[in-house]
C-alpha cells in the first residue's frame, strides 16, 4: 500500500523523497532516458558517465527529479 497526502503549499526538498529497488539499473536507467529523464549529477560524488554511483558494497544508485522537483531514486542491490 502506498498513502499520499495533498499539500497545499507543497516545496520539492532537497532530499530523496522516493526510491525504488530495480533488477538492472541499466536497463532501468535507458527507460528514464528513452523518455527524456536524465539522472542528477552531485558534485563530489563518484557517478559514472550515466549519473550512476557504486557504493562501496557494489550496490548501485541514480537519482532524478520527477516533473514536480522532487528529487527521487533507483537502487539495484549487488549492481548490475
């Protein structure tokens, strides 16, 4: 189940406010391309050319903002 709440006053944050565990962040990262969505870039933060950053355990993360701001993520556990 997911719940969400109308804000009447609503600001995007400056965090991840959703996030989403993938199978293949390759695969996944083309879909948001394909529709023109591309993944944010943190400066100090070792992303690959697609926006892409491996954590020391190999698991793999990309963020982008959806049309209203927020900032949201994808995560595939063990990279791929």
């Amino acid at each position: 189940m997911l719940r969400l709440a109308q804000v009447d006053d609503y600001r995007p944050q400056p965090f991840t406010i959703a996030g989403w565990q993938v199978p293949d962040m390759g695969t996944s990262i083309d879909s948001l391309e394909s529709r023109g969505i591309d993944c944010i870039r943190y400066e100090g933060m070792d992303q690959d050319d697609r926006g892409i950053w491996t954590t020391p355990s190999g698991d793999q993360v990309a963020w982008f903002k959806d049309p209203e701001g927020n900032t949201l993520s994808l995560t595939c556990f063990g990279g791929g």
